[in-house]
C-alpha cells in the first residue's frame, strides 16, 4: 500500500499520484534513526544539505536544491514556528521524539503555502492519540550524553489524548576550533533541552472533531563568542492549534484552525540580548471531491510581531493569502494545479502558481513536468535592522521572485521505488549582502539547477537506498 501523504496539494492523496517531489520519512525511520539529531535524519533520508556549527544544539541550517536557509517554509502541524527577525528554522530545538512523520515537499511551493516557499516545504507531524500506546526510551552516548522520553495515548469515550514528554542532555564539545581567530574559546558547549506534546481530540458527531495540539521545546546552548565569556541560548519553540474539522457532505471537507507559533530566543555572556518571534494564524480549508477530481480552496492569515532590545523601526507585518487547487486523474494522465494570491502589509499583493502534468506509461512507471513560481518576502533584519558597526539594513529591499521547472521520471510499486528529476530554478531580486558589507541588496539574478536520482529496493526484511544530486547555484 501507498502511504497517504498531504504536503503536496494540502489535502490527502496516495504519494504513487503525486507529481511534486516529495520524500516521507516515517515513524518507523524515525524509531529506528537512534541518536541521530532532526537535521542528521533529513540529511540521510530527505535528500537535503545541512549546515551546522558545531556539536549538539548549534545552530543547524536545512538547504533545499541549491536555495538559502531562509527559502525553507517549516510547519509544524501545518503551523509557522520560524523567526521572522532572521527568516530561518531552528531545526537543531525540535526533537525526535516527538514527531510522528515528516513530508518534504522538494521544489517551489508559495502557490500553496505563501512567502518563503521556494527551495521546497518541510512540514513535521506530532505525535498524536491516533491509536492507544505506551512507549519508554533511554540512551547513554558519548560527550556526556543522557536523553529519556515517554509517551502515553488513550482513548475514553468521543475523547483521545496523548502526552509525549523527553529530555536530552550533553556535556558537548567546542562549538569552535582554533581557526576561529575571535570567537575560539577551548571549553565544552554544552546543550539541554526539555519538550512536551500534547494533543486532545474530541469526536463532536459522526465527521465532526475538535482537536487541540501544543508543542514547547526548550533548548539552552552554550556557544563560543571569545575566550573568557560563558555565552549561552535559552531558546523556546512552541507551536498551539485549534482545529475544527467538519465532513459538511460526502465530498465536502472543511477546517477551521487558530494558531500560534513562537520562538523566543534570549542570549547571555559577551553580546546579550532578546528576540521574540510570535505568529498568530488562522487557516480556511475546504476539499470537495467534484469533476473528476479533488478541489481544495481556502484562506490563511498571519501576523508576524517581533519583540527585542534591538530597535527594530518595525515590528509587526500581516499576511492575507486565497489558494485554490486541483489534483485529477483522467485514465493514465494526472493533472496538478494550483493557484495563490498574498497581500503582504509591506509590499502589496503577490500572485504565484504551480502546474503540472504527468502521464502514466506503465502500470508502475509515470513522467511528468511542472512549471511554478514562487516568492519570499526579506525578514526583519534585512529590512530593519539598525545601524551597528557598520552595517544595518535596507528598507527599501523587493521581495525576492523564483521560476521553477521540472522534469521528472518514476517508478513505484513492487520491490523497486526510485525515480530521476531534472530541475532549474531563476531567483531575481535575490537577497545578498552588499560588496561593501554595510547592508543588503536585491542581486539581479541567480540560477539554480541540478538533477537528483534516487533509488529504493526491498527484499524481506532488508531495504537498501541511494540517492545522488548534482547541482550548480550561482
């Protein structure tokens, strides 16, 4: 059987009909990944490049297909946590042992999903009280390393909860080397962090839920600014949903869901400060099964406040965004489609869209091509940062535009799964630091393209897989 997957068009499909390129990595992955961190497991099995700097809690970046950090939308149950101040994910505080399953969508996603979305979509799912359970873990690890988590799920009546809760901790080692002239401090840096889930859904009627879900992780990590200072990051991620969903007929589905997505960062030793990231969200989807096909339509709405001792000339900016999409199958053709506009508080409306059509040659074979656009919008240090030696912002910054295409190849089904897909992406108005280092500047243009070929064999109890990506960015 397909696993059923809903990061490609936002509503449910097998991933054998999607066009996109998606990778799942399930529970059982993420059970049998062992100490690996969020960043190891998507590096390993989602194709992707990371970046860290340092041991265990360091700051860690995700690159999809050649395109910045910042170009990387995270969802956490279909809820934003990133800081708008830097416009990045803090992948390193979100553990293991609270996610159920990831979706990687890789390719330019903002005709779904809005701003930012044009290296590609990673969009974590918690774990939930889907089915009864009782589970325990321990680990002892080099560096000084003790991690324990538990999580318990039942189910009295119309009501499911669970309750997930862990605990990691390591004595670390130097966040630098002694090539880092300023920053080089010999000592170990250490890192622990404490995270609870909770999720509680209550079945109103037949086709009728209400579902409440929180996250909170806590990480503080030592780090090295110079020799002679304890500097740490007391870092706190949390994301809190209300959801309703309603089966208003046979082929109409609707969710209503009110959000929050927080991450709060405060920094003590040489350079202490704070910056708060808090997003408040609101999501209208419906999904009609009509034509042939499945529909999904909707409205999402965010507001982005910023709180810190740096002076921001700035703090809050609102999104408003309308989506519409289709998925169909027509014999052995398969159509994708999707549309968007955003209205963005600072720089007007935005419109992008995503088409794609496949066919399906063999019973297990299919090929496709896609074209999409994409945008981001600059976070608040690019826009507003003030002036501090020497460098500070740029108000007057465009929001960056991407053009997608892609070719794709693949086979599903049976002990064989893998594929080949050819991509070329165009970025103008690119965000990038001035030659003069004093501010950032919209660069003219910059080319993404590569090709990734993967594979995956299964015999009994064994599977072996592989993948390979070249790719140029300039």
């Amino acid at each position: 059987l397909q696993p059923v997957v809903v990061t490609a068009t936002r509503a449910p499909q097998p991933i054998d009909t999607v066009l996109a390129d998606l990778r799942v990595i399930d529970a059982d992955a993420i059970a049998n990944a062992g100490p690996m961190t969020l960043t190891e497991l998507l590096q390993i099995r989602g194709g992707v490049e990371i970046s860290a700097t340092g041991g265990p809690g360091q700051v860690s970046s995700i690159f999809l297909r050649g395109s910045n950090a910042s170009h990387v939308v995270l969802l956490i149950d279909g809820v934003r946590v990133n800081s708008a101040t830097a416009g990045t994910n803090a992948f390193e505080n979100l553990p293991l042992a609270q996610i159920e399953r990831i979706e990687i969508l890789r390719g330019v996603g903002s005709s779904l999903y809005g701003a930012d979305a044009i290296g590609g979509v990673i969009q974590v799912f918690t774990k939930n009280a889907a089915a009864p359970r009782t589970e325990a873990s321990a680990g002892l690890g080099q560096w000084e390393t003790h991690e324990a988590s538990l999580g318990l799920a039942r189910k009295f009546g119309a009501t499911r909860w669970s309750l997930q809760a862990g605990w990691r901790e390591s004595q670390g080692f130097s966040a630098t080397n002694d090539k880092a002239t300023f920053s080089y401090d010999p000592d170990a840096d250490g890192y622990r962090n404490t995270n609870l889930g909770l999720s509680v859904e209550h079945e109103l009627a037949e086709g009728h839920s209400l579902a409440l879900r929180t996250l909170a992780s806590r990480g503080r990590t030592q780090f090295d600014a110079g020799p002679g200072s304890d500097d740490v990051n007391r870092q706190r991620l949390t994301s809190t949903a209300l959801e309703s969903r309603n089966r208003l007929s046979a082929d109409w589905r609707s969710l209503v869901r009110l959000a929050r997505g927080a991450d709060h960062i405060r920094t003590d030793g040489a350079f202490p400060g704070f910056v708060d990231t808090d997003q408040d969200q609101a999501t209208w989807q419906n999904d009609v099964v009509a034509l042939g096909g499945q529909w999904t339509a909707g409205l999402d709405w965010r507001r982005e406040k910023v709180a810190s001792d740096t002076a921001y000339t700035q703090t809050t900016r609102r999104f408003l965004g309308a989506f519409a999409g289709v998925s169909a199958r027509f014999g052995d053709q398969l159509i994708e489609a999707s549309a968007r506009h955003d209205d963005d508080s600072q720089f007007g409306g935005h419109a992008t869209g995503k088409f794609a059509y496949g066919y399906r040659f063999a019973p297990q074979w299919r090929a496709s091509a896609s074209l999409g656009t994409a945008f981001k919008a600059p976070s608040f240090n690019d826009l507003y940062y003030p002036s501090a030696f020497g460098f500070s912002g740029n108000p007057d910054l465009k929001p960056e535009r991407a053009r997608s295409a892609e070719l794709a190849l693949r086979h599903d089904g049976g002990a064989l799964q893998g594929g080949l897909v050819l991509f070329r992406s165009s970025v103008r108005d690119l965000i990038a630091v001035d030659p003069s280092f004093t501010t950032v500047i919209n660069v003219n243009r910059a080319r993404l393209r590569g090709a990734t070929l993967d594979a995956a064999i299964s015999e009994g109890i064994w599977t072996a897989r592989g993948e390979f990506t070249h790719q140029q960015a300039e």
